[in-house]
C-alpha cells in the first residue's frame, strides 16, 4: 500500500498542482496579515488574546472562501491528468483489484490536503509573529501560539469536505475532462455558500455547504441550520462521513464493472 501511495506522489509531480497548493496558503496569510495590519485600531484588543483571534479568522477566511474551491480543482485537475495519459487503463490491467487504484488515488490526495492544512499551521504561525514586528502594540509576544485548537478547528473543516470530495472524486473518475467535475464543483460551491450563508435548513442535505456549517466562524448566522454536537463530533460531519462512504463505495463499484477496452 505504501509503495502504491508513492507510486501516486510521483505521478502527481505536476507543477500547476504545487502552485495551486502554495496560491491557497499564500492568500490566506495576505488576506490575514493585510486585514490585521491595515485595521489595527480595531482588532487591538488590551487584554485578549491576539493568537485566539488570528486563529479564528484564518480558519474562517480559509474555510469559507478557499477550502472547496481548492479541493474542487485539486481533484479535478489530478483526476484528468490519469485520463490524459490513459494511466487508469494500464492500472486496470494489472493483477490488482481496481478498489485499490481508487482507494489509493483517494488516499493521496487526502494526504495532500492535510499537508496543507499543515502549511497552513506555519503560515498563521510566521503570521502572527510578523505582525508582532511591525506592530508590537497587538501583544503576540505576550501569548503562546494555540496550535493545538487551530488544529482542532481545521480538523473540523476537514472532516466537513469528506462529503463533497467523495464527489468529486467520483466525478473525476467518470468523465475524462477537466471541465466536467472542475465546473460542477464551482456551481456546487456557489450553491452551497448561498445556502449556508443564508441560515437555509436546506444546507443540511447538500454537502458542500457542510463546510460553511460545521462551526461558527462569525461571519453569517446558522440558528435554523441545528448543528448537533457529540462531542468531539457534530451531525455535519458525520452527515458528511455518510456521504465519503456512499460515493466511494459507488466509485469503487463502478470501476470495478468499468469496460476500458
């Protein structure tokens, strides 16, 4: 298995992938840094915390704005470059079962976006302590980075693309272009963001608005969206878990009956 998920980190070593990576981290350290620095007489608090406050608004900025338009194109552009060089009929006629060109597929691209999420980490971290440097005033040097609840969050948000990335990943794996499941994740996220921004209880049923819905980030209200916590776990996400084991077990069915003559 391990060879296999290496074998995938190869064949992804295509260079528009690490740009797309590196543009996400990129935007929500500007959009951060550049919001904070530009209005400092607002967001200076004496007294609070200005690690907890940065954390919330890099998850938000990320969650909202950047997580599924990210995932969409990730996965619609590693998808097609199999299609494009014919590499799925190859795997497919090897004495292996096709469960594991998917699984593994999956596998590495979930891995991807937890080493951005990662990145992400870093990037908030350089973030914070930079604004110390050019604003002293704000008192990060005064508070300890909270790695373990960014952490926290963002697995939250990861747990609420599950859905929506077995999707894509099953759109991907149906149709040889790139337009295809690139072009009804951006609809999808459209949609989702109207439903989720807008407190519709339809939000519920539809998986990429899960990711506007799993916590409250300040932005927009949810009260008629119930979000029903377990715990270390809510309804979102596991509505969302329901949905990655539907469509990936549909994708490994149908590849497994997939005529590639």
């Amino acid at each position: 298995m391990l060879r296999l998920i290496q074998a995938e980190f190869i064949k992804l070593k295509y260079l528009p992938i690490f740009w797309l990576c590196g543009v996400v981290v990129l935007t929500v350290f500007a959009i951060v840094f550049s919001a904070h620095f530009v209005d400092v007489n607002r967001v200076a608090t004496l007294g609070g915390n200005p690690w907890q406050r940065i954390n919330i608004a890099s998850v938000g900025v990320f969650s909202v704005f950047m997580s599924i338009p990210f995932s969409v194109l990730l996965f619609s552009a590693a998808l097609y470059l199999e299609h494009q060089f014919s590499i799925f009929k190859f795997q497919y006629t090897a004495p292996l079962h096709r469960a594991f060109t998917v699984i593994n597929k999956l596998l590495t691209l979930l891995l991807i976006i937890s080493f951005v999420f990662l990145l992400l980490i870093g990037s908030i971290f350089i973030c914070g302590h930079l604004l110390d440097f050019f604003l002293p005033e704000m008192e990060f040097k005064y508070y300890t980075f909270q790695c373990l609840p960014f952490a926290q969050k963002l697995a939250h948000t990861f747990l609420s693309l599950l859905g929506l990335l077995s999707i894509q990943l099953f759109l991907g794996f149906r149709f040889k272009g790139f337009l295809i499941p690139a072009g009804f994740g951006v609809f999808a996220f459209i949609v989702g963001l109207i439903l989720g921004s807008t407190d519709n209880a339809m939000a519920l049923y539809f998986p990429y608005s899960y990711p506007f819905v799993v916590q409250d980030y300040n932005m927009f209200r949810i009260e008629n969206i119930e979000v029903i916590s377990y715990g270390w776990i809510n309804s979102i996400e596991i509505r969302s878990f329901i949905f990655f084991l539907f469509f990936v077990s549909l994708t490994v069915f149908m590849e497994s009956r997939r005529n590639v003559n």
